[in-house]
C-alpha cells in the first residue's frame, strides 16, 4: 500500500510540474482547434451566435472563385519558391563546406537576412523593388535595360517578386543542410578519388544520399511555410495587383477579421490542414524510394 501511495503522489507531483504546460495546451491549442473544426459548420460572424449549417460552407467554397484563384496563387507560388529555396540552401552549403579562408564571416552573412525580422524585411524589400527608385531597377538601367519590370505593380511580374525575395531568407536551410553535410564521413570522399569519381558523381552517389534524411526534413518544413505564406505579401502587395498575390492564408485572414465570416474561415483553414496533411503523407510516401537512413 506504501508503494502505490508513493506512486501515486509522485505521478501527482508530476502533473503539477506539467500543468503549466497542459493547461497552456488545452487553453490555447486543443480548444480553439476544436472550436474551429465547429464553426466551420455554421454561419458565424462573431458579434451573433453561432448557427448550424451543416456543410453549406464547404458548398460554398467549391463555387467560389476567390478561392479558386487564392489556391491557384498559393500553389505556383509553393512550386516556384519550394524548389529554388531547397536548391539553392544546399547549393551555399556546398560551397560553405569547404575549408577556406574567413568561411565564418561568409557563413554569418548567409545567416544574418534569416534573423531580420518579417516586417522590416518586407520594407526593405518594397524598397528594392520600388519600380523608379529601387535599388534593382536602377542597377539594371544601368546595364542596359531601358524599360526594367514593375515588380510589385505588374500583374506579371508580382509573384515572381515574392519568390524571389523568399530566397533572401535561406539562411536557416544553409544550417540544417551544412551541419548534415559535415555528417558525411571524409572516407567516403577517399574512396570516390580513388575509383577516380568526378566532383559531380561525388555529389550525386555520396553527398546527396548521405544528406538525404536533411533533404527529406526541409521539403516537408518548406511544404509547410509555403502553403502559409502571408507576411510579406500583405505588407508589400495586399494581394494586388489584380489578386496576382492574393494567397491562401491572406483570404483566410480576410473572411475572419475583415469581413467577419469566421465560420467560412474556419473551413478554409480545415481545407488548409488537409492540404498540408496530403502534401506530407506524398512526401513520406515518395521518401522511401529516396531517402536513406545510416544503418539501412
């Protein structure tokens, strides 16, 4: 009887010392994602109770254009950043792997734009791409080209802006892709010299499947952060111009703060999760063809 007595004041102890943090979990997570799952069946715009509709608003979202168009942006978007962001971490952690002199000033650089807060980013690059002022225009006036793109006003070119100022943020990718580069045992190198391998076989049956669990792991974040892409559009485009920029978490954003359809919103968001959720069980599904593990 002592020792379940023990036992039992020690697992309450333990719940006290969780507490905090369950408590946080129910109040701030479990609860509001439960809420939401039932708005999302009812007509609800916050200043009125909400009332039952059962699937109208999963209805509706099927025949709304704005929606349509919304996922259309995100998803080229995703398919435009998610690949050149990858690419191009990995490619700077190649270079930044090699033992050259003052490689830790040149690392710092890589890293510092990721630590720059959202909005001031986004300042700074509405800046850049100011189209009679901005620092890129002006250069490429200077080169030769007389009538340079609107990037932030022309429908054309405005998504292509924001996909290139997403690689400004790489910097976090550089890390986790150089410490798994770090990872690859140097033998391996030594034995690829000594079958006389080129550097770009090297890369191919060394490098790239040593670090493919790193890979693995940035493309399931990146599926993540690119489906939800929200700051730096709503500062710089407000989704203009003519929707060009116009993603999906903006119209989330819009239907539950500004035009206070919260029920509406809250599918969206329950859309948005199953998106996400299909996009990374393709992602695990195809990394057993790709993916190696040590020990597999």
């Amino acid at each position: 009887m002592s020792t379940l007595g023990n036992e039992s004041r020690a697992f309450l102890r333990g719940l006290a010392f969780l507490s905090p943090w369950l408590v946080g979990f129910l109040a701030f997570t479990l609860v509001p994602v439960a809420l939401s799952l039932y708005y999302s069946f009812t007509d609800y715009t916050l200043l009125q109770p909400p009332l039952y509709t059962g699937l109208d608003n999963y209805r509706t979202l099927s025949g709304d254009p704005v929606f349509w168009k919304v996922l259309r942006n995100t998803a080229v978007y995703a398919l435009m950043a998610l690949p050149l962001g990858m690419l191009g971490a990995l490619g700077v952690a190649m270079l930044l792997n090699n033992k050259v002199r003052g490689v830790t000033v040149y690392r710092t650089i890589v890293f510092l734009p990721s630590l720059v807060p959202a909005v001031a980013s986004a300042m700074l690059w509405l800046w850049l791409f100011n189209t009679k002022l901005g620092l890129i225009n002006t250069a490429l006036r200077g080169l030769g080209f007389d009538n340079p793109p609107g990037w932030l006003t022309d429908a054309d070119w405005a998504l292509s802006a924001l996909v290139l100022m997403s690689l400004w943020g790489i910097g976090n990718t550089v890390v986790i892709y150089l410490a798994g580069l770090q990872d690859v045992p140097r033998e391996l190198y030594e034995a690829a010299d000594i079958d006389g391998a080129s550097v770009p076989r090297k890369v191919w049956h060394v490098t790239l499947p040593y670090v493919s669990p790193v890979i693995f792991f940035n493309l399931v974040m990146g599926l993540i952060g690119t489906l939800q892409v929200f700051a730096a559009p709503l500062i710089m485009t407000q989704g203009g111009p003519a929707r060009a920029t116009y993603f999906y978490t903006m119209y989330l954003y819009d239907n539950a703060f500004r035009f206070l359809n919260m029920g509406y919103a809250s599918a969206m968001a329950w859309v948005q999760l199953l998106l996400v959720l299909a996009l990374t069980a393709l992602a695990f599904w195809s990394g057993k063809r790709w993916v190696h593990y040590q020990g597999r």
